[in-house]
C-alpha cells in the first residue's frame, strides 16, 4: 500500500495528533527541508507538459529562479504522487476538488499546516494559469487554504546569542569567515540566497557588493531586485578580519566572497546552509538561517523601528509578513512594561 493510502485511513483525529507532535519536536530541532525534493525523479507524465508551459509563464513574468522551482515542483509533486500514482488519472479536466483534498490531507499528516497552506497556493497558482490559457474550470475554484495556526516568531534568547558570540573564536580561516556569516546574518536579517551571492573584488572595493567603510552591503532578492543593507559595526569588524586572510586564499580573485577552506572554491547556498547548521551544533544553539531574519524583524519592531524601513530592508513587497512579527514585537513590549506598570501589587 503507498503511503498516501496508509495515511487516508488515519482518523482526522489522528492527523491531527501526528500535525501536534510534528510541531512540537519542530520547536526544539533544527528544521529540515521536506522529505520529499526529489522533482527530478518524479515523472509528471501527460501533465509533465503543462508543467513544463507554466514553467515558462512563470519565467516570463521574471520571477525569481527559486520561485519558479518550487512552483513547478509542487504542481509535478502533486501530478506524479497523487494523480497518476493513486488515481490514474492522465488529463487535468479530470482533476476534482476531491483530488486536491485528499493531497492536502496527506501533507497535512507529514508536514506543518503552514508547509500544506504553501503547497495550495503553488497549485491555486497553477490552476489560476490554466483555466486562462484552455478555458478549463479550476478544481480549487471553491476550496479553502489549511488554517495554519499562529506560532511564536522562533527569535534568539539572551543566552543563545552569548553562545553564538562564543561559537567562532579563533583565527583560522573558517573561523573567521563563519564568525562573519553568522554576524551579517544577525545584523540584517538577509536571505541565505543574498548572503551566498555576495560578491566581492580585491582590486576594486567599489566593483563588488561590499562597502566596508559605508558598513553597506548590496544584495540580490527576489525577482531580481538589488537593494542595500546596513550591517553593525561588530559585522563590519569581524568582515574586515576575514578579508585579511581571504586575501592570502589561493583563489582570492573569485569574485564570490565566501571561499572553502583548504582553498577551495566558493560556498553555494547549500554550504552556507550547511555552515550555519554546523556552527549552531557546535555551540548548542538550533540553528538555521531563516531564525537569523525572524530574529531581526522581530527586534526591529520591538524596538520601535518603523515598518516601512523594515520591509526596504528585508526586501519585502507586500506587507503581510508585518502582521506576524508585530504581533510578536507587540507581545515582548507588553511583557517587558509588565513590572513598570502592575509594580506595588499585593
């Protein structure tokens, strides 16, 4: 029996038992990317077609490459292990509401409400495109999202960023260069995909994206978009020492700023995902990069920084990621003004 089958005979009360226990061992382990990335194995047979055109609408409309994927992925996912796998449907005129539901049942049991409620935006998009390009009814046409419960924002503890400020000492090359992945990451709160792009020209200070002395960095978001963000002066410092011993790495003239140690090449995302994880091991710390962004919105708004400046400096369009993190911001100040305002009770 395929694991969809096996989950479709658990209770709802089971699923969502097994969602909880899921969302509770998430709060204290390192986030893993899902099981299930394996687009390039999966065969979308007859619908890999239409993938593969709405691949292209979306590349059209200059959409980031990430973006692109994770869509196209999630439409050949939702093709290859569901329809043809436990359907055996080959046309999308046959796709039903009732085919979408059971997908989202079958993530909702394996995955968080907020990873499912992604997946059906990615494939509301996709039917959205192909009802306009085949005048073709959308099976989602009257279908909600998941409701995704609200979480706290996962930001740093007092004592979990005296770890990370211990967790790098040392002059080694990796030493320093961890000790300023990790630094920029808490100054600015930027995508793993933004840092990994950095890049850097010794002859040139001006040719490349840093400009230490401005204690600015230029970075690539989505879609493309170039903005500049400001990093602290501890991350200037701690940038400044491993540009001394980047300059003495044999492949110094790449123009990529994160370099391998033993000489070797510059780090993908992939390796400074990695970095990041290793690191937070070391130290006791679970650590990923995306908790660095949470951490910094979430203390840019408590402190009372405007909210307009903080979507310039995450690169954000739209203003719904605000809502959570003033939520979270909102609660920290009224915890903090707590013993100012009831002090003198009996």
């Amino acid at each position: 029996m395929s694991s969809t089958g096996l989950h479709e005979a658990r209770s709802p009360e089971q699923v969502a038992a097994l969602v909880s226990n899921r969302g509770e061992e998430r709060k204290t382990s390192v986030p893993r990317p899902p099981r299930v990335r394996r687009s390039g194995q999966l065969d979308a047979g007859p619908f890999g077609a239409d993938v593969a055109s709405f691949r292209l609408h979306l590349a059209a409309e200059n959409k980031a490459v990430g973006t692109v994927r994770i869509y196209t992925d999630a439409v050949r996912w939702f093709a290859a292990a569901h329809l043809l796998k436990e359907t055996g449907k080959s046309r999308w005129e046959q796709v039903e509401a009732a085919d979408v539901r059971q997908w989202l049942v079958y993530l909702l049991g394996l995955y968080s409400e907020a990873y499912a409620c992604q997946q059906y935006r990615f494939l509301e998009q996709f039917f959205r495109w192909l009802a306009l390009e085949e005048d073709l009814p959308s099976p989602m046409a009257k279908l909600r999202p998941p409701k995704v419960a609200g979480k706290p924002v996962p930001f740093f503890s007092s004592v979990e960023l005296s770890k990370l400020g211990r967790c790098c000492r040392g002059n080694s090359f990796e030493d320093r260069r961890d000790a300023v992945v990790l630094a920029i990451f808490l100054a600015t709160g930027i995508r793993v995909s933004e840092l990994a792009a950095i890049r850097y020209c010794s002859d040139d200070p001006h040719g490349g994206d840093v400009d230490l002395e401005a204690r600015e960095i230029r970075v690539r978001g989505k879609g493309g978009r170039d903005r500049t963000v400001k990093i602290s002066h501890e991350a200037a410092r701690r940038l400044d020492r491993y540009l001394r011993v980047r300059s003495r790495h044999e492949l110094a003239y790449r123009p990529g700023l994160w370099l391998g140690a033993g000489n070797r090449g510059p780090l993908d995302r992939s390796g400074i995902y990695q970095l990041v994880v290793r690191r937070g091991e070391r130290c006791g710390v679970p650590l990923y990069p995306h908790r660095f962004r949470h951490h910094f919105s979430h203390t840019w708004l408590e402190r009372g920084g405007a909210e307009g400046d903080l979507m310039e400096l995450n690169g954000w369009i739209s203003p719904q990621m605000l809502t959570r993190y003033g939520d979270s911001a909102r609660g920290a100040r009224a915890r903090r003004s707590y013993d100012r305002v009831m002090s003198g009770l009996p």
